[in-house]
C-alpha cells in the first residue's frame, strides 16, 4: 500500500512530501476508477446493467484515505467507495464489473445479491470460522438505506476501545490492542437522517476511533444542501459537539475535495487522532463534484444551472490533480497522458473479461436445454405420424424461441423450459423434468441460501439440554433466577458483555443484571444514552469483531426505534453475504399485554416479518429464557429474547444448571396434554391456557398445551400437525391483534405442515384486540386474551 514519505511526527503532519511514485500511483488509480464509472455509466445505458452508481468525482479523497488505512481497520460505507478498494487492492475493476452485470458466480461481494458497489470482505471462512481481521483492510457490508451504515461502522470503532480496555481478552486474530480505526462515509444530504446525529452524538460520549468522511457535493440527488442542513455545512452544524480542553466530544476537520496535498495531510492527522486519542474524526470534504451525476437513473444537467456545470467541469478533482502533478513538477504532460492511455486500456480488458465471464455460461446453459428438446424430438421423429404432431410442434417452437435468446439469465431458461412442461400436458419428458427440477434447486441454493447459519455452530443443531432441578422444591423470584445465571454465564465467557439503558448501575430496569457490573466491572456491563438505533450499532460491531453481546432494549415497543438496524443489517448480513459476513448479537428486551398502552403489548407481527435471518425467542417464564440465551451464545446467529413483563417476580423453581441448560430453537413443547383439542399458544398466554385447561378439565374436556418457545424458527419438525392427529381441533391463542401473528401460526400449521387434513372444526384464533392496551383496569381485562375466553372459545371448538 502507498504510503506518504515524511520526516516529520505524527502530530506534525504540515510539511508532508510526496514520494513521486505513489503519486502516479494515485493518479493511475484515480483514473481507472474515473473510467471504471464511465463504464458503469454506459454498461447501463446500453442495457447491459440494471442500475449503477460510482465514485465519479469522488475518487481523490478515497486515495487520501487509502494512504492512511492499516491492516486491521474496517471500512462501514454506503453504495459507493470502489476507490478505496481499488486503491487498497482489496478488489479489481472486474469484480466490480461483476456486481454490477449481477453475476452471482463472480460476484465476490454479494453472489449477485446486492447491487452494484456494495462492498464487502469475506471475514468468515467456509465453516463459518472467523478468519484473522489483523491481516487487512476489513471491508462490511454495505446497504442501500441512508445513513444505515453509521451504527454499525459506530459498533465497529466501538470493539476498537473494547479490546483496548479488555484485561480477559487477549484479541488475537481479532484486535492489536485496539489500534484498528473503523472508515465510514456519507453523503452530505443523507446527513440529515436521525441515526447520522445519533452516532455522531454517541461517538463523543463513547470516544470510539470512529472516521467519518461526509462527501458534500452540494445536492442530495437533486435538492441542494441550503435545505438540507443548517447553516448549509455539515461542519458548521456539529460544531457544539467539537471536544474542548476538559470535554469528551468529536473532531472535525475539513478539506476541498479537489485538494490532493492537503487531503493526504488531513487524512493522516484523522486517523492520527482516531489511534493515539481513540477519538471520532469527522471529515468534511467539501466542493466535490459528480460529473456523471448521482446515478443511472437520471442527469444531474436536469437541476443544476450553468454557474454550477461550469464549476463541476472546472473543479473536477482528477482534472485539479492532473494540475497539482503538473505544477509540482512530479510529472511531465506525456507521461500523465500515457497513465491515462493505461488506465483506459486495462479498463476495457477488465470490461471484456467481466463480460466474457457473464454471458459465457449463459451461453452454454442456453446450448444444453436446446441440445436437450432437440435430442426429445429426435428420439420421438416418428410420433409426428402417431398423434404427436402438436407435442413435437411444441417442442421445435420452444428450441427456436430459446436459441434466440442471446444471454439469457439461468431463470429465463428455467421458465421456458416449465412453460413448454405446461404445454406438453402431461405428455412424458423426464429428462426434461430433471433438468428444471436441477436448475430450480441451483436457483435456490444460489440466491436463497445463508438466511441463516449453515455451520456446526447453528444454535438450531445446539440440541436440548433440560433443567436439572434437586429433589427439594427450591423456588425464587425470576428475576433473581436471572441475576445467579447472568454471574455464571460471565464468569464463563470472557468475550461475553451486556449494556443498554439502565443495565449497569442498577442492574436493568427489573434487576435480571443486579449485582453483576458489581463483580465483573462497568467494562463488561454498562449504560447506554437513550439511543436504540446505536446500541444496536454497537452491538453488531462487537459481534462483527468476535465478542458475544447480550443488548437490551428496555421495552418491546422500543426495539422499533431500532428495526431500521435489524430489519435491514443484522438480519441481512449473512445472506447478503452469501454467508461470509454474520454478527452473532443477542437482543434482549421485555414484552406483555399489562395495563396501559406504551411499554407493554406484544406487537409481534411487524417482527415476524421483518427479521427473517434472526431467531425469534418468545419464552413463557424466565428459566426458558436462559435455557434460550445458552443455546444463542454457544451458536453464531442472532437473536431476539423476548421476555414475559410480568414474569420477574413470579416464583420458579431453580435448576442447578444454569449455564448448561438449553431450549431447541424451532422445536415446541407440549406443557399439558389432552386428547380433545390441541391449543397452541407462546409468551404469557400459556399462563393464560393452563388456567383455562384447568377449568375444561373440570367439564371433562382435556386440552392439549403446546407452547411454540420460538416464533422464528417455527416448529422445524412439524411436531404441532403431528398432535393434530389425536386431537384433530385446533385453537390458537395469542396477545397480538386479530390476523397478526396468530395468521403466521394459521398458515405454518394447516398449510406448511399440512395439519389442515387433520382437523374435524374450524380453527379458532383467541387474540387481543386491534387496539393497545388500555390503563384502567375494565379496559386491562379486554385488551388481552383472559383465562374464561379461552375456556369459552375452547367449547366452542370442541362441541362443533
């Protein structure tokens, strides 16, 4: 990597010289990713790509900060940055060429799961095993939504000063003392969203060595920057948040974006800062242009006048470091123009050789299942005379109509091929029916794999370890069950830490951590500010860089100030990975229908559909909770642990294998059993549904309990239509509002399973009702499923 030649300290970065070498370095680098972008641009144009974004305009700070990024950093960014990675030679122009034609097979950021310039490094091997992170530059995976990239890159900085201050960790393979800087960048307009501030505030407060770079080109798309921010800078407006003598707080520096020499000088005073103050740097480069506009879909000529077209052509960056070279004597005219010819040249063999690779197989897919109807039709020549006539038309207008697709994708061919199945009516083409039924499951497999963990240490696989209790009936409060495993669990795990709001000092809001920051230090459980959105960062960077956190989200109405983070990142991470990326976090947090409408309710809907890539953890009582969060941290996926409101100071009796025990994820347990009717519920309602089997059994009605124990996965072996067979009734019982996830139940049951053939009676749904729960004790009792309307809707299923 390039390196700026100085003989000066650290701290004095004023006088930097320029070894001449690295400077036609940068130059060829910048180049080729200017003409990387004009491909991009074209490819697009031309039809061969759906949609691109690129640098154009943004190369020169990239190549600044290339000159200042070590082995070991990481880079948190959004939809742009080849730059650095061309730069870093973290990637070549076909990889990106790759992303950007959707090729899964060379894709090798995303396996064509992601659009183009987002960005990532493999840090798990095939196993699933974490690779050394000391050994280069650790790129995250990118997402598309704005400023969805700063509370992981927070996260990311964040596990820096964990390792830093760690006396049980040793950080091999991980962390060099906590000298590693996480890079983030930003667009200036994407700087008005909420998290951006929330991350900037947050890194002051944890003084993290966290750098953000905010790429002002003037416009978010086609708004200018006077509506955007206050006073029209970035800078400017995060000012109160600059550390003064005797303060925690930020830095902030700012350069032009045209600026070669003193972005190099700035870049390397930020990560100065950011290794030996272990403090967050925000860069504002400023006058930057994009000469290509913001992307494929439109032309920035559109909303930028004349005064502003003439300043982006004047001010391009690789024009003014063109001029920079020229005027320092570094290089001659010719020899700039040679790099030029250079980098346009190995673009284009970087094009060819992209596309070659893309459309090749393509090609020779298309050429089988051509060669295969025409070897049917010769094999069947003599059908046309005995009533084949119309199954060998079918067959010859299906080969001509495919051999004129040029390159068509492996889904075109595998619908064409199901589209002349469905033409031949039956008529016997096996060979046929095995070719779709092989090139469906490589479909799946290709960009449908990796939702969740495929290794030896999927939490699925943990298995089941049951509670191991002493002959004498021992009980205690569940809270204080919480606090004894918590302790042992700690003592255990080094790498394990819990914070959030109120976790530390006081030991969570209904002491399930009383006592522990006592024994193990603040360094390993803390407080937080009242920011969901960057706990969450924090937590997914730690998990990132090989810690286990435990982070809890007070309250399940709050984890929706965070579903941003977990919806697009953490659920996602694998599988838009494809498997090389994960973040092992656990998000613990608290929810039941009680009295009143905020911080108590089961809105459990909204996150069964969007954290497909998460465990959904929904425990009836504190021991399974814990027999929930073993089975989590001894695997490598995330999860959601939420436990019941009103559970803490139930009594339970107290296993002696706290840190042992451990529940099946996707497996449910039948708690009571009964041959009349089959009741599945989770949560707080099986409270609720044994009172009630208590009061049926009275009337002679005997009632089946099953409690689900995880909403994702849902019951893997379809245990619950199983039961259906001796009950074959039906009733499903839950605090979410009417079709919420009582629906999602409905369909996985009857129609995943097939349990709809067991039943003898409609399925009858107990749920709250569509609104919150109410204060007043009238209204507490009919905003949640009671003891006697699960009893009453029980006979009315059992006497249809």
């Amino acid at each position: 990597m390039p390196a700026i030649v100085s003989n000066q300290t650290n701290s004095d970065v004023s006088s930097v010289s320029f070894d001449r070498e690295d400077v036609l370095r940068d130059y060829y680098i910048g180049r080729l990713s200017r003409e990387l972008s004009n491909v991009i641009r074209r490819d697009v144009m031309i039809g061969r790509a759906k949609f691109g974004v690129s640098d154009d305009g943004k190369e020169l700070f990239q190549l600044a900060q290339a000159k200042a990024v070590e082995a070991g950093d990481w880079r948190s960014d959004y939809y742009r940055g080849h730059t650095l990675l061309l730069a870093t030679g973290q990637a070549k122009p076909e990889d990106i060429l790759a992303q950007l034609y959707a090729d899964a097979s060379n894709d090798p950021f995303s396996k064509g799961r992601q659009m183009s310039n987002h960005h990532a490094t493999p840090y798990l091997d095939e196993r699933g095993n974490f690779k050394n992170q000391l050994e280069a530059l650790n790129v995250s995976s990118a997402t598309s939504p704005t400023a969805g990239q700063m509370a992981r890159g927070l996260g990311l900085a964040f596990a820096s000063k964990v390792y830093r201050e760690a006396t049980q960790l040793d950080g091999k393979g991980f962390s060099d003392n906590g000298n590693e800087i996480c890079w983030t960048s930003i667009g200036d307009a994407s700087t008005s969203e909420g998290v951006f501030w929330e991350t900037m505030n947050a890194a002051g407060v944890i003084e993290a060595p966290l750098v953000v770079t905010v790429a002002d080109d003037g416009y978010g798309i086609s708004v200018p920057v006077k509506y955007q921010t206050t006073k029209a800078s970035i800078s400017a407006a995060l000012a109160g948040l600059e550390v003064e003598e005797g303060t925690n707080g930020i830095r902030i520096l700012k350069e032009k974006g045209w600026n070669y020499a003193e972005l190099c000088q700035i870049y390397a005073e930020a990560a100065r800062i950011a290794r030996e103050e272990h403090r967050a740097v925000l860069v504002h480069v400023h006058e930057l242009t994009q000469p290509n506009g913001h992307s494929t879909s439109g032309s920035h000529e559109r909303y930028k006048n004349e005064e502003r077209m003439k300043f982006e052509q004047e001010f391009d960056c690789m024009r003014q470091f063109r001029f920079w070279i020229l005027s320092q004597g570094i290089a001659e005219a010719t020899d700039l123009d040679k790099i030029e010819k250079t980098a346009k040249q190995d673009l284009k063999i970087a094009r060819d050789l992209a596309w070659e690779r893309f459309v090749t197989p393509r090609r020779t897919r298309r050429d089988e299942l051509v060669q295969l109807i025409q070897s049917f039709l010769t094999s069947h020549s003599g059908d046309q005379n005995s009533g084949g006539s119309e199954v060998f038309a079918h067959c010859e207008a299906a080969a001509k109509e495919i051999s004129r697709l040029q390159q068509p994708v492996q889904s075109e061919l595998v619908d064409a091929a199901r589209r002349l199945r469905h033409r031949l009516a039956g008529h016997p083409f096996p060979d046929l029916d095995v070719w779709i039924q092989e090139k469906r499951d490589e479909l799946v497999d290709l960009m449908g794999r990796h939702l969740l963990s495929e290794t030896a240490d999927s939490p699925i696989l943990a298995g089941e370890i049951a509670p191991a209790y002493a002959e004498e009936l021992e009980q205690q409060n569940g809270y204080e069950i919480l606090q004894d495993f918590f302790k042992q669990k700690f003592a255990s795990l080094d790498t394990l830490y819990a914070f959030g709001e109120d976790v530390g000092n006081i030991g969570d809001v209904n002491q399930g951590f009383a006592g522990v920051q006592d024994e193990f230090g603040e360094h390993r459980i803390f407080d937080t500010g009242i920011r969901e959105w960057t706990i969450l960062g924090q937590a997914q960077g730690m998990a990132m860089r090989g810690l286990r956190p435990i982070v809890e989200i007070q309250y399940l109405d709050y984890v929706y100030y965070a579903l941003p983070q977990l919806t697009d990142d953490v659920a996602t991470l694998r599988w838009r990975t494809a498997g090389m990326q994960s973040c092992p976090l656990i998000v613990r947090t608290r929810g039941h229908r009680l009295e009143g409408i905020w911080h108590s309710g089961s809105y459990i809907a909204p996150l069964i559909g969007s954290l497909r890539g998460m465990h959904l953890c929904v425990p009836r009582n504190m021991v399974q909770a814990i027999g929930m969060y073993n089975t989590l941290l001894d695997g490598d996926d995330p999860g959601l642990v939420i436990e019941v409101l009103n559970g803490y100071r139930l009594k339970e009796r107290i296993p002696h294998n706290l840190t042992e025990l451990k529940v099946p994820l996707g497996v449910p347990e039948v708690v009571r059993e009964g041959d009349d009717l089959t009741i599945v519920t989770y949560g707080a309602c099986v409270k609720v549904c044994n009172e009630a089997a208590e009061l049926l059994a009275q009337r002679g009605v005997e009632v089946e309990v099953i409690d689900v124990q995880t909403l994702l996965p849902f019951d893997l072996e379809h245990r619950i239509a199983q039961q259906l067979r001796h009950t074959n009734r039906l009733m499903i019982v839950d605090e979410d509002v009417p079709g919420g996830a009582s629906a999602y139940l409905l369909q996985q049951i009857t129609e995943q399973q097939g349990g709809f053939l067991q039943l003898d009676a409609p399925v009858k749904t107990v749920t709250a009702p569509a609104h919150r729960p109410a204060y007043a004790d009238d209204g507490n009792y009919v905003s949640k499923p009671q003891v006697m309307d699960v009893v009453d809707a029980a006979m009315e299923v059992v006497m249809f």
